[in-house]
C-alpha cells in the first residue's frame, strides 16, 4: 500500500490522518488479505505510522503436518524518514538505524515491506492446528486427530513391523 504524503510533510507537527487498510500482501508463497487502519502522524523528523491490522494465514501444524488457518493481529508502529526534503528537495541524511523505512523522492510512504515484515515476526515458529493436536503416528505416519490407526500401542515393535512392510513394498516396485 502506497501513500503520497507530500502535503502531509508540508503540514504542522502532530497532524494526523488516517487510512483503510485493505492490501494483499504475498509471504511464503501465499497471499494474505490485511485489513484493518492506519494512522499517519508528522514528526518533526518524518512520519509515524500506527496500524492495527489484522490478516490471517495458512501455516503447517508442527505436530500432524495439516494446513490450517490461523489469524494474525499485527500492530504496526514505524516512523518513515523522507530521503529528500519536501519542499526544497534537497537530500536529507537519514538517521543511522539499520533498516530504517524511507519516504522516496515522489513522497511516497509504502506500507508493504512493514507489513510483510510484521507478519513474517507474527507467526509462531512452531504452529499448532489446536493445543491438543495428537499429531501422527511414528510408525504408519496416520493422522491421529482422525482417529486411532491399526499400529500396536507399544512403541518398539510396532515401529519395527511398520519398517519391514515397508522394506518389502520398496522390494516389491523394485521388480
Ligand atoms: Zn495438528
Ligand atoms: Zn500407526
């Protein structure tokens, strides 16, 4: 999402305006709609940018591998420094933080790398479909929130007769 702010660099510190969010945005090879709203505030050094934007995204549960989707609240909170200045357009020194989001020489203030940045930092590393996912079975790699699988309860022997049907199937499409 872009917004010109060129008369909003010109404006007193402290003016405000705000923005409907509705954007997709492409993470992981995935699109995403976020939506939600934005506030624009000036600094004196830029622009403050408070969002509270929610989206939701498909993930993989940790435990059973099953694609799901869960939503995401992201609330954005970034101050954008113009590159050049607005009236005179003259450059402008950025200030030294690593990464920090700039506002180009058309006074366009992008949203989308925050955004994607935001949601990347909001999904959990280690998703699950619910708290109490029962995942698969180890030895024949069924579903368990489907139901129990024909596996022996105990651990060992059922893992090794699950590994000989499966050394003779590869023996068999071998021939
Ligand atoms: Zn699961
Ligand atoms: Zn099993």
């Amino acid at each position: 999402m872009q917004i010109n702010v060129s008369q909003q660099l010109k404006a007193p510190i402290g003016l405000r305006r705000s923005y409907e969010v509705s954007e997709i945005i492409n993470i992981a090879g995935g699109s995403n709609m976020v939506q939600g709203k934005v506030g624009l505030m000036r600094t004196h050094r830029g622009i403050l940018v408070k969002g509270a934007l929610h989206t939701e995204v498909e993930v993989t549960c940790s435990r059973c591998l099953s694609l799901f989707s869960r939503p995401l609240a992201l609330n954005i909170e970034e101050e954008y420094f113009p590159i050049i200045d607005v009236s005179s357009g003259a450059p402008l020194s950025l200030p030294e933080e690593p990464g920090c989001f700039t506002i180009d020489e058309h006074h366009i203030l992008d949203l989308t790398e925050a955004m994607r940045q935001y949601m990347l930092l909001a999904i959990p590393m280690k998703p699950l479909c619910r708290e109490d996912c029962a995942g698969l079975c180890p030895s024949c790699g069924h579903n368990l929130n489907e139901g129990p699988c024909n596996c022996l309860p105990q651990g060992t022997e059922s893992r090794s007769s699950g590994l000989s049907k499966l050394t003779l199937t590869s023996n068999v499409s071998v021939k």
